[in-house]
C-alpha cells in the first residue's frame, strides 16, 4: 500500500468523529439526497468516507511499514493490509502468513530481522492460500514445518498466480479474475478524482514463493511448535482453506475470521460465501476467550482484552446474522431477489459498532447472493422469466419518451437533480441504442463516476469508477482474461479442455471430427460434434479414430492460447481476444 493511500486512511480515521454512520442499503442514498457532501483525499480521491472512517479504526495500514509489539514475544507488523505475525520463542521464530509474493517475503524477512530477532524462522503457519506467497524469501533457507489447511496446496495449485477466484466452474476463472482486478483497483489511477482512497491493492504479476506445507492438521488437532502447544480448527470465511490457531499458554487467537469490517459476498465472484460458516467461527473464537486476537487475514489491528473481544464478536457476528437471517425473511414473504437491498438497513444498535462498517464491502450488495444461492436466477414471478433484449426495450422505452432527444433532456435533468439511479437508467438506455455515441457514453461515465463517489465501499467505488473510465476509452477495463503461461504449462490436458468453451457454434455446424493434440509429446484430444467439444483424454483409446493431429511445442501452444498465434485446423475455436468492459 503506498505511502499516499496510508495518508488517505489517517486522514479518514481523523474525521470519524464527525462523519454520520451512513446506510447504504437505502436507494435514497444515491438518488434523493442532494446534500450529501463527499470529501476530497491527499491523492484527490473524491469519496464518501463514512465506511472508511470507521474502518480506519481497526484496520493497520497507517503510517511507514513496522512491527509492532502486541505483547511479550508477540509481534505484528503494520503499515501493510496483510503484515504476518511474530511470536518469539527461545528456538526460534513462529510466523503468520507471508505475503502475496516473493518481495513480501523478503521485506517481511527484512523487518523481522532489524525489528525483532535474528533467530531462524522454525514455523510457517498459513492461515487460508491469500497471504501464502512469501514464503521461500521469507525463509531464505531457513528450515522450518509449514502448516496449513488440508485443501490449501491443492488450492494454490490450481490458480495461476494472475487472481485469486476459486470459481464453482473452473473455466469461469478467467471472468472472476478479471473482476477482481477491479474490486482491487487495478484499473483506477494513482491520483485524481479516480483513484483508490481504500482497499487492498495487490499486484499479481509477481512471482510466488509458496512453500508446500509440511503438516495440515485435522479441526481440532493439537501440534507442539517449539515447546508452544497449538490447536487448529478448520473454518470457511472468504476462502475454504481457513484455519484458526489457539494457543492457550498465550491466551492468543490466530485467524483469517475477525475481520475489521464486512464482505459476506464479494463483488468480483467467488465461491458461496455462507455466512452460517463464518458467524460459527466467529463463536467459535468468542468461547475461546482470549485476551489477544490477531486477525493476518482480516487486515486488523490487535484485539487486545477479553471484554472487548467478545463485544467485537458480538457486533461482527450480529451484523451478520441481522443480514442473513432477514434476507431470508423478506424472501419466504415473496420478496424479489433484486429488491431485497432495498428492505433491510442496519439497526443503530449494530452501527454503533467501528467493525460494522461499509468500508470494504457495501451491506446492500450481500442480500442477494443468499436467495440465489438457494433458489437460483427465478424469482418465483412469471413476469421475470423472459425479457425483451435490452437494446430492443431501451428502443421503445425511448420512443414513449418520445425520442432520444427527449430522453438526453430527461437524463440531464436528473443528472443536475442528483437523482443518480433515475439518470443511470436513463443513460443505460440511451447507451443501448447507440453503444458509440460519445455524448450517451458519458452521460452514463458521469453517472458511474457520481454514484462511486457515493459509494462508502471500496469494492463498489471501483466496480464503479473503472466502468466510467472504460466508457471513456480506457481498454485495460475488461471482463475479458486469459490464463497464464505457467497455468497453460502445468496442464496442457487442462487447457485443452478448457478450449470446449471456446467452441464457435456456428464455425462447427455439422462436424463430426475428432482432432487429437500433440503438445511435446503428450496427447489428448477434443471431438467436435453437434457444435459441442468432448475432451477426450486418450484419443487412442476414443470409439471415433482421430481426423487430424496437431503436432505443437509448449511455446506454439502458449502463442495459440493466449490468441498471439493461429493454428491450422483449429478455427471452429475462438481465437483469445480481450474486448474492453464498454
């Protein structure tokens, strides 16, 4: 995190007191609220800092990266979202998480060793895959046991290293990284009006240094570090490789669960988030009764006293379930999916509360992830089930407003009234029927940008943001991904499959051909029929006798896939090719 995003936070932190606790689950927020102010940040970030402010309280990124000393032998360094945990024992050093590539680890090495001790670094422990990249330079030959959760080498091994989805469909990979590179802010600027004021900014073009672990405990197994008796328990929150580590001689909790602020659902996709398994952790962690919680995950400060951790928990927890349980209510009384963000709002008695805040995920994008889960994209009401296509029914909205004139005067007015939803819908028509129209094109950037400077959540901020900045020709804004060259050569057979979904239908109109791949030596192959790919994995063995082989080294194969290089007899596939967001 730069040093002018740290200023930002400080800044933030400092007006708390006199910021209202904003809510914006309420749609009025953003359309009938004409006296709302916004602020303008040191890096000129024009926000709403209400979840900022609040989060600035519990979250340790402020000022120059250090460590800090929680309590005797008991260490964690600051100035960085995810900084690991020290804890200090006669043999050796105990660290938590080791950053998100190789410079973490070297930079955290650094500190520790000017900061806290020379001693050798014995134990590892990752909490979930996130924060798990460090590890070979924070070692630095170094020999220690690295523990971790059953699922987290599996998990790390099948992402490339270019995001961090763990998609339901793995071939869905490539559109949930590409979102995640804007929740983060990769596609907003440093400075201006656009930039990031809060979140985490991670670079994934670094290489990792994950270490595979050396023992992974089962929940509730006990493991002895250094003479220091260590207990983990296996939870889900944002990633289902979480384990908590309970360490009663220090009456210490180390986890991924006690986050400073909220994100039961996460704008860029991921697998289900329920909140059932997180609100159980979080118990579980409460019935523990520290005196000390250490969130690496979560980016927070200590928790420091047992009154206070359980009154946090609480308020987390609580929070939560208040979101939870009346997304559910609402929906068993008939109520839509996509109007349940406009029945719930916060009670006072859980906004009192610093952890309960909108600084990084917004609680009016959590409802709707619950009934889908369950009952899927239906409603339940038959007037959902087909639709005009969008350009059709922007077509002959517009003509009742009685042309596209009409419709630009209509959006103007709302525009100058701040009534940010009506003139998003308006701007979105007019968008549709003419997708390259410069004046529609910012009309809708304008009102993109308007409403992420309304938005008290930094992953709703930069969903925003980056939209307005494609619409007004940044390219690099896309939903559009390829995986990485060191994905594509840990499983050419992977990739192979994976070009199924690649399949033009209409290129493939009545083929029946089997085409087998040779990619340096190793064979695998895809039938195409009926417009469909089958990836057959031992072409030999398959009932249809190959029409064609293609002979490939890795290279070529890379160049195909990564669509920098056609291959002869493939073009019912779609040749890679990145198309900006508008």
């Amino acid at each position: 995190m730069n040093k002018t995003l740290k200023s930002c936070l400080a800044t933030c932190v400092s007006m708390a007191l006199a910021v209202p606790a904003a809510n914006a689950a309420m749609w009025t927020h953003y359309d009938q609220d004409p006296d709302h102010q916004t602020v303008t940040m040191p890096n000129g970030a024009v926000i709403d800092p209400s979840g900022l402010a609040k989060i600035g309280k519990n979250i340790r990124v402020h000022g120059e990266q250090r460590v800090e000393q929680i309590a005797d032998n008991i260490y964690m360094i600051h100035g960085i979202f995810y900084g690991p945990v020290i804890i200090e024992r006669p043999e050796g050093l105990i660290v938590l998480n080791s950053g998100e590539h190789v410079e973490d680890g070297a930079n955290f090495r650094r500190l520790i060793r000017e900061q806290v001790s020379e001693k050798p670094i014995i134990a590892v422990l990752y909490d979930h895959n996130h924060y798990a990249k460090g590890t070979s330079t924070l070692l630095d030959g170094d020999e220690a046991i690295i523990v971790a959760h059953p699922k987290t080498n599996d998990i790390i091994a099948a992402n490339d290293g270019s995001g961090l989805a763990v998609a339901n469909i793995p071939e869905m990979g490539n559109l949930l990284n590409a979102r995640g590179d804007i929740q983060f802010g990769s596609r907003v600027p440093a400075e201006g009006p656009d930039a990031m004021a809060s979140g985490l900014a991670i670079d994934f073009s670094l290489p990792s240094g994950y270490v595979e672990s050396t023992f992974e405990p089962e929940d509730g197994e006990w493991f002895e570090v250094a003479g220091l008796k260590i207990q983990a328990f296996h939870e889900i929150t944002d990633a289902e490789d979480t384990l908590t580590f309970w360490i009663p001689e220090l009456e210490l909790v180390l986890d991924n669960v006690f986050w400073p602020g909220y994100n039961m659902y996460t704008l860029r996709g991921d697998l289900y988030r329920d909140p059932q398994n997180w609100m159980s952790a979080l118990r579980r962690i409460r019935d523990l009764n520290p005196e000390i919680v250490l969130s690496g995950g979560g980016g927070a400060n200590a928790f420091v006293g047992k009154d206070k951790i359980v009154e946090k928990a609480n308020a987390l927890h609580d929070g939560m379930a208040f979101i939870y349980d009346q997304s559910i209510r609402l929906s068993n009384q008939g109520v839509k999916p996509s109007e349940l963000k406009h029945h719930i709002e916060m009670p006072e008695s859980l906004l009192q509360y610093s952890v309960v805040n909108e600084g990084y995920g917004q609680f009016d994008s959590f409802p709707e992830a619950f009934a889908l889960e369950n009952q899927g994209w239906f409603s339940g009401y038959a007037e959902d089930m087909h639709s005009l296509p969008a350009e059709v029914k922007a077509e002959r909205t517009i003509a009742l407003f009685g042309g596209e004139a009409r419709t630009l005067e209509a959006f103007q007015q709302a525009f100058q009234d701040k009534e940010y939803l009506w003139a998003k819908d308006l701007a979105v028509m007019l968008y549709q029927v003419d997708p390259t129209n410069e004046v529609y094109r910012q009309s809708l950037a304008d009102t993109f940008r308007a409403l992420g400077q309304r938005s008290p959540g930094s992953i709703v901020r930069n969903f925003y943001l980056a939209s307005a900045l494609s619409l007004e020709g940044d390219e690099s804004v896309t939903l559009t991904y390829v995986e990485s060259e060191k994905w594509i050569e840990a499983d050419p057979k992977r990739a192979v499959n994976h070009l199924r979904v690649r399949i033009n239908p209409e290129q493939a109109a009545g083929m029946d051909h089997m085409i087998s791949f040779a990619i340096d030596g190793e064979t695998m192959g895809l039938h195409v029929r009926n417009s469909i790919a089958e990836f057959v994995e031992n072409p030999e063995q398959h009932y249809k006798a190959s029409d064609a082989t293609i002979e490939l080294s890795m290279a070529d194969f890379v160049e195909y896939y990564q669509g920098r290089k056609a291959v002869e007899g493939l073009e019912m596939f779609e040749m890679f090719k990145p198309s900006p967001m508008y």
